[in-house]
C-alpha cells in the first residue's frame, strides 16, 4: 500500500530594512587591474547555507512572537502543525513519522502509546532555535518520513546576564467563564501530588500475586474502604482563572587564561494554564463486515446501532508547568569545547468531564459521564558533548555525545462514573444489570504508569579536503541508541456485592457511594478487570547501532551534491502479560532489521539569490511499542479502544523533494515546495471486524 502527499506552496514575507546611499566624493585614481567578476552573495543564514530543505527558528523568532513552548512555536513553520496540541504533523504526517532531538541526541517520552516526545512540554524559554529538516541526511536516524526537528540549547553566554520574565494570559472561550473542577490535593496547583492520590497499601498489595475477578472475601471491604473517594471524586463548577507563568534565567562566563574560558546558563519556568474543550465523540465499530459507524446517530430515540455511542462532552483541563535547564562549558581557544547539559521538563494535567449521550444497547435511555484525571507527566535528560576542531589534521571537526535520560507518566485514580434516565425529567442513577453490557463500566477506577529510558551515544566526523583545485568535504560518523520503556495499567470496577447496592443510593454523589460506610460494605464492591486479552504489562526495548557516510562537494560554479548512505541495525522487542493470567497470556514479539539507506541532495544556483533544491532518500519508520501488543488498550486521548497487531513489520519510505529558493535579503525569501512519498507497508489505524460469520 502506498500513500503520496500534495504539492504545497509556501510564502513567507519578513520586514525590510531600508538603506540610503550618500553622497561621497573623492579624488578619482585611476589603477589599472584585472577585471574580477563577483557571482552570488553571501549566503544571509544558516537556511540557505545547508545542503537540506530546512526551516529555522531563532531566539530572536521566539521572543518576537511570544510563544510559550515549542509546539506554539512551529505552528508558525510552513507545512508543520499539530495534532492534540503536542504532537507534530510534518507535510501532512504523523508524528509516528517525525522525530525531535535535543542538541543532537533524542529524548524519551512519558507518553504511553508514542515513542516521540510531545512538544508542549518544551518551553521556549530554554533554546536557542530550532532547525526543520524536512529532506533526510544520513547522519541522523533512518526513522524519519516527514522530518526532524533539531532543538537547541543556549550556549555559553559572552558576558554576565540575569533575565526575570513574567505573562498572563486570557483564552475568550475559557478565561471568566464557569469550568468543571475537582479538588484533589492541597498542592495541585504546584503540580506535585501531596499523597492524596497515593494507591492505598491494601490495594497495592492486590495488584500482584493473585488471579481471578474477586478479591479474596475476608480482604474485600478492608480493600474498598481504603480507597479515597471525596477529593477525587466531586466534580463542581467554578470561575476559571486567566493563564499566567513566570520565567528568570541567568548565565556568566570567566576567563581562566588566555586560552580557557568556563561559563554556565540556568533557566526556570512556572506556568499555569487553563483550557474549555466543547465537543461531540461519535464511537462506531463493525459486525460481519458492516461499519455501524456509517448509520446515523440520534441522541434519543433514533435509530443507533448496538455497539455505538454517541456523546457530547464539556471538559475543563489545568495544566501546571515547571521547567528547568543547567548548561555550563569549558571552551580551550576557539577549537575546542565540551559542553555538559541538564535538563528537567514537568507537565501536569488535571481534567474533569463531563459528557450526555446513548448508546446503542437501548437508545431510548440517556447517558451521563463524568470522567476525573490527573496525569503526571516528567523528562530529564544529562547531555556531555564535545566539540572540536583539529587544525593540524586538515581541520578535521570531531563532534561526540552522549546522553542518558528517563520519563515518566504517572495517571493514578482516573475515574469514570455512568448513570442512566429513560425519562427526560428523571434523575440520573446507576443501573447495574439492567442495561446489559453497561453495568461493567458504571464505575471505574483506573492506575497507570510508564517509564521510559534513553541511552545514546553518537561521533561525527568531517574532513575538509581540495584535490585538483575541487574542495569537498567527507563525513561519516557512528551513533548508538537504547531505548526500554516499562507500562502498567491496573483497571477496576465497582459492581454489587452480595447485599446488593440499595436502590436509594443509586443516585448518591460520587464520595457519598464510594465511602466507607458503602463501598466498605457488602453492598458495593470494587472488582478487577481481568480480561486475559488486556495485557497490562509490557517491557519493551530498542536497540540501534548505526554508521553512516557522506560526500559534499560542488560541480561547477553552480552545483552542489550531498551524497551518503547510513547503515542501522535495530532489534525491537516487546512482551506482555495480563497480571491475573502472567503464563496463559504471555506474549513476545521482536523485530529485527538492518538497513541501508542512501540519500541525495541537489542544490543548483543559477543566480546569486535564486537556489533550486531537489533530494531523494531511503527511509524507514518502526511500530509504536504499545502497537505491537495483541492487546486492547484505552487511548486516554481520544477515549478509543485500540487493539495492538504483533504482525507489524517496519515501514519503507521513498522520499522525493523539490524547492525552489528565492532570497531578497537575509531574512527575506520566498519558497515553493513540492514532494511525494511512497510508503510500503504504511502502519495505520483501521477498523477491527467483530462478531459474524
């Protein structure tokens, strides 16, 4: 199967500085000399001079517009966008096919169903640019289709500073008006957790060791009582207040000698912001080869197929960031530096929702959610790298790295609470056993955790060399990655116990029927999920060992060739296990590959503003971890169920590139772009058939 994207068009207009030529008068001299003819211009910055179709962000760039992280920032890029707020789309493709780096080395990810760091969790505040390639080089990873987005940290500042910034902001759908709250602990507004949703030591001890859907008897209501239920559970209306954060960074230098310089940066950010999302979810799936999705939906009484659902939804989310980056270096003349860099990213999400709609078991009867969650989101990442430059050696530039990192997301006491009416005017209640498939999923309670941890290590090589008048230079390099993410997900539900839930408390508030003198009892008991195909376990990992070389080099006066190849050779693997079933419902797959790939890159000059680029590239891009489970997972994103395929194999892409370049001025320029894709093998999202013959 094959895709190709569109030709785009892209137009970017800068500002104009004007200069005025005076009047100059001299003593003419006349010298006779050979006549010199000067062809081009001076390449204005770093866009233009690289052999890549590229976009650049600057320092300057962000500070202008005002972006906060970025995400915000590359909206701003031509043919970049994203998907979720966090997750960027190059040229029409998914982040699956997209890659970040931070000053050469990739980062890891707290989020559970994607390898790529999401971008609004990187505050501005801490770079100095960013480089969009969108044509593939061999020195980096063959797993690109889109691009790469190569982050920057500030350097090593000249002289002394210190920078204190604050902003507030206003969202007119939003700021002002009533939003869905829940309390939760005393120090949410800091983004830390103050114990409140910390799984409690009787549930903790259930989550191993132990199969079946019951606790045992004499356990279950120590179990039930001991789980927090009124500040995770109440979900009230309130004012929202306006986004605000605040920001202060400071750097010096010190000379040493004359030859040896130190110097350090420090950057902090705070950040709160507030966000209403108001909307419609439709839920479809197929039966003997028959999409339900395709009939109508009607929100009472209509015809809805048996399955289905549809609901319209209200959420309130708060987002509490904290940031910090620690860079100091050593500089030894003008050819030698090591750089070390730390890094700290923090997100927070607090979001309360709530939704009406039906589903298609009885379409007469209205549905009422409420869902509570709280996602702790966490990236660190210690970077020492070396640059340098070796006169003696004909200027060969050595650049090393290596970089080790973990992520975490933490999601405890995620809830989700169903009721039911038949009647307009009636109350919404609990319904257990009286709508069929809908009593498991009445009340639910929900822990998950991923961790995730990068170890990179890469050197680059480049060799300026002139034979026969022509200069090129020659690049090869080699570059090691290890990746290993570790996921659990513990699922519960509240059903009837053996005394059965009093039909006056099927319409309580939430704390009233998770309390201990309900849920602590034999009327109200909290089971657990333990469907053998829901593997809740999974350790995955990813192995690369890559080289890579190259040769750039002109032809004429007018030509430029970039021309290289990289090899990799990567093992992926996953395994997965449903805690209640750890041997029957073992599963393992592993994916082991090498590659090489060649890339080219053409760059013609017919005139001194005006560049012609054209590249082709072989590339690949790998399954998701969590996709190459044969199990059902939530997409917390989009509340979809979505089952994993242990068949996928990596994806081949065949890239084409054209651009053409026009250049006013530094800064000013306008483009025209154009590029197709083939992707074989192209991993996707489809409807799974259920059911049928």
């Amino acid at each position: 199967m094959k895709k190709f994207s569109k030709l785009t068009l892209s137009a970017l207009l800068c500002t104009t500085a004007l200069t005025m030529a005076g009047n100059v008068s001299a003593q003419e001299l006349s010298i006779p000399t050979d006549e010199i003819v000067v062809r081009g211009a001076r390449i204005p910055d770093e866009k233009r001079a690289t052999s890549e179709i590229s976009s650049l962000l600057d320092e300057t760039s962000f500070q202008r517009t005002g972006d906060s992280d970025i995400g915000e920032a590359l909206r701003r890029v031509t043919g970049l966008s994203l998907t979720e707020g966090k997750f960027v789309v190059v040229r029409g493709l998914n982040e699956r096919y997209s890659s970040v780096t931070l000053d050469g080395s990739p980062l890891p990810s707290p989020e559970p169903l994607k390898r790529v760091i999401p971008l609004d969790i990187i505050p501005t505040n801490i770079l100095s640019g960013s480089l969009v390639q969108k044509t593939y080089s061999p020195q980096y990873s063959a797993e690109f289709g889109g691009g790469l987005i190569e982050l920057r940290s500030k350097a090593v500042p000249d002289e002394a500073y210190f920078s204190i910034g604050g902003s507030i902001g206003l969202d007119l759908q939003t700021t002002g008006r009533n939003g869905y709250f829940v309390d939760g602990g005393k120090r949410d507004w800091t983004g830390f957790d103050d114990g409140t949703r910390n799984t409690p030591q009787p549930l903790a001890d259930a989550f191993f060791g132990r199969n079946g859907v019951n606790f045992n008897a004499a356990d279950q209501n120590i179990i039930d009582a001991s789980i927090e239920s009124a500040a995770t559970t109440v979900t009230v209306e309130n004012v929202i207040p306006p986004n605000w954060g605040v920001d202060v960074a400071f750097g010096a230098s010190h000379d040493l000698s004359d030859s040896v310089r130190i110097g350090a940066n420090i950057a902090l950010g705070f950040s709160h912001d507030w966000q209403t999302k108001i909307g419609r979810r439709e839920q479809g799936f197929t039966t003997s080869g028959a999409a339900a999705a395709s009939q109508p939906f009607n929100i009472i009484g209509g015809t809805f197929p048996n399955g289905a659902q549809a609901f319209d939804f209200e959420s309130t989310t708060q987002t509490v960031g904290a940031n910090g980056i620690a860079t100091f270096g050593v500089e030894f003349g003008d050819n030698h530096k090591i750089t070390s860099t730390s890094l700290m990213l923090r997100s927070t999400l607090k979001e309360s929702r709530i939704g009406n709609g039906v589903r298609g078991e009885e379409p007469s009867i209205e549905l009422f959610t409420e869902n509570m969650e709280f996602f702790e989101r966490q990236v660190w990442q210690t970077q020492l790298r070396g640059d340098h430059v070796f006169e003696g050696l004909n200027d060969l530039s050595v650049v090393w790295r290596g970089a080790y990192g973990r992520a975490f997301r933490d999601a405890p006491y995620q809830r989700s609470f169903r009721r039911f009416r038949d009647t307009p005017d009636g109350e919404f209640e609990l319904l257990f056993g009286q709508i069929g498939a809908l009593e498991n999923d009445s009340v639910l309670l929900t822990f998950s955790d991923v961790e995730d941890e990068n170890i990179d290590a890469g050197i680059d090589f480049v060799l300026p060399l002139t034979i026969s008048d022509g200069a090129f230079d020659v690049k090869w390099g080699y570059n090691y990655t290890d990746k290993e993410r570790d996921s659990l997900v513990r699922e519960f539900r509240y059903a009837q116990g053996p005394l059965g839930l009093p039909s006056q408390l099927s319409n309580v508030r939430n704390d009233v029927l998770l309390s201990p003198g309900v849920a602590g009892t034999d009327a109200f008991d909290i089971q657990f999920v333990n469907n053998p195909t829901a593997l809740d376990n999974a350790f995955s990992t990813l192995k690369v060992h890559a080289a890579y070389l190259g040769l750039d080099f002109d032809v004429g006066e007018y030509f430029h060739f970039a021309v290289g190849g990289r090899y990799e050779d990567g093992e992926q693997t996953t395994t997965a296990f449903a805690t209640a079933f750890p041997v029957s419902s073992l599963s393992q797959t592993a994916i082991n590959e090498d590659y090489w790939l060649p890339a080219v890159t053409a760059t013609w000059n017919p005139i001194g503003d005006l560049q012609v680029r054209a590249g082709y590239s072989k590339t690949i891009t790998r399954p998701q971890f969590r996709e190459l489970t044969p199990a059902t997972f939530l997409d917390d994103d989009t509340d979809q169920l979505v089952i994993g395929n242990p068949f996928l194999i990596n994806s081949r892409l065949n890239n084409y590139d054209i651009r053409v370049e026009y250049y006013f001025a530094r800064g000013q320029f306008v483009t025209l772009s154009g590029f197709y894709k083939e992707i074989e093998n192209p991993i996707e999202v489809a409807n799974a058939q259920i059911g049928g013959a």
